[in-house]
C-alpha cells in the first residue's frame, strides 16, 4: 500500500516559534510538493522538488523553506510562525505526470 | 505564470448530470487531472486526461479538453448525493522542473 506520511495530523504552535512540518514518501518518487489548503482558495503551492536537493519556489513561498536531503523526505519549514500561516497543510509526491499521492494532512494553528 | 481558476459551487437535482468547468492560462501543461474531496477526507484522484487527448469517458465521468480555450470540464452523469464533494481540477507541468498547480476547487452539492 503506497504511503504518503506527514509527521503530525495537529499542531499547535506560538507565534515567532520555528515549525518542522515532515514527509515522507515510499514509492521512490521525485516528485514532491507542499500546499496549504485554505477554504474557498483551493491548494496553493508553497515548494515543490523534482530531486535530492533541488527545491522550486511555488505561488506562496514567504514565510516559509523547504529542504530535502534525502529522495523519500520533503520537509517545511516556518522560520518564524505568524497566524496567517494557521491552515491545513498538505504533502503530496508523484512520478512523472502520474497519479498524486496525499498525505493526511496537518492542520496548523499559530496562536 | 500559471493560473487554473474554477467556479466555487455548483448545485444540482440528484439524476441530473453535472458540468464542473476549469480554466488555465499555460498552455504547456502536459496532464491535467480532475479531483475529489469529500468533507475530512484527503483528496481522491478521479481521473486524468493527456495534454494531447480531447476527450476520456469512464463510467460517470467524461472529461472534454479544449485546448485552443484552454478549458477543461469534468460531466458527471446520473449525479448522486454521494458525489457531493469540493473538485479540484490540477495541471501538471513537465520540462526542466516538474510542477503540480491545483485549481481553487468546486463545491458540489446534489439535492434529492
């Protein structure tokens, strides 16, 4: 059963903290992606990755870093957390052009 | 740079079908997918279409592509209650990096 896992379903977090979101996927895709999910906008794109190590800015990308250093872990960062970044936060990986693949999803609140 | 833009709600009879539209600005894209979510739930892909295709019938679903009005469309047939979901369509963008835009999705609610 392939596998997209995000290392927490809720966070809460103070304003001005630094926040790891972790992703880790098993199908050995290049692939990987970072959206918020917020009501009536849709999935914006924060970064997304097509290998180890290289990392494109998204639509969204203020306010946040990515890093992967190994092909199955795609991580984001919130240098600095602000309640505007309170949304739900979602990983996903895929191969070339293929079927993408979900995690859970984290739903982040700063207060 | 891309934008996929979607209308936020349909509403429609169950047994009706339902035309969920999207439109794009990037031409380039090279896949471009159709998917749900029902309420607390993750998101499901329904089905996908090639850049170079105009057309994909699966069961319910029929997709259309018009390429030259960059539009895209998903009909659901014989629509019933349980396919009330948000749609997302997405694009898929190949080349030098590979990127994955999804609309800002449709919320469609069918009423008995």
């Amino acid at each position: 059963d392939v596998k997209v896992t995000q290392s927490s379903r809720y966070l809460v977090k103070r304003t001005g903290e630094k926040v790891f979101l972790e992703c880790v996927q098993d199908m050995d895709h290049e692939n990987m992606f970072w959206y918020r999910q917020d009501p009536g906008l849709g999935l914006r794109l924060i970064y997304f990755s097509y290998d180890v190590k290289m990392k494109e800015k998204g639509d969204i990308p203020e306010g946040y870093s990515v890093s992967r250093e190994k092909k199955e872990r795609f991580s984001l960062i919130l240098e600095s957390a602000s309640t505007n970044q309170t949304s739900m936060y979602l990983c996903a990986s895929t191969a070339y052009g293929t079927e993408a693949f979900f995690g859970q999803g984290t739903r982040l609140t700063v207060v | 740079g891309e934008d996929v833009e979607q209308s936020l709600f349909l509403s429609v009879r169950e047994g009706d079908s339902s035309v969920i539209n999207c439109t794009y600005t990037d031409s380039s894209s090279t896949y471009l997918y159709w998917y749900k979510q029902e309420p607390g739930a993750g998101l499901q892909l329904l089905t996908y279409i090639f850049s170079n295709m105009d057309m994909k019938q699966d069961q319910r679903l029929t997709v259309l592509l018009n390429k030259k009005d960059k539009h895209l469309s998903l009909r659901i047939a014989d629509t019933q209650t349980g396919d009330s979901a948000i749609y997302f369509c997405a694009e898929f963008y190949g080349g030098a990096t590979n990127k994955l835009i999804f609309g800002t999705g449709t919320l469609l609610a069918v009423q008995p």
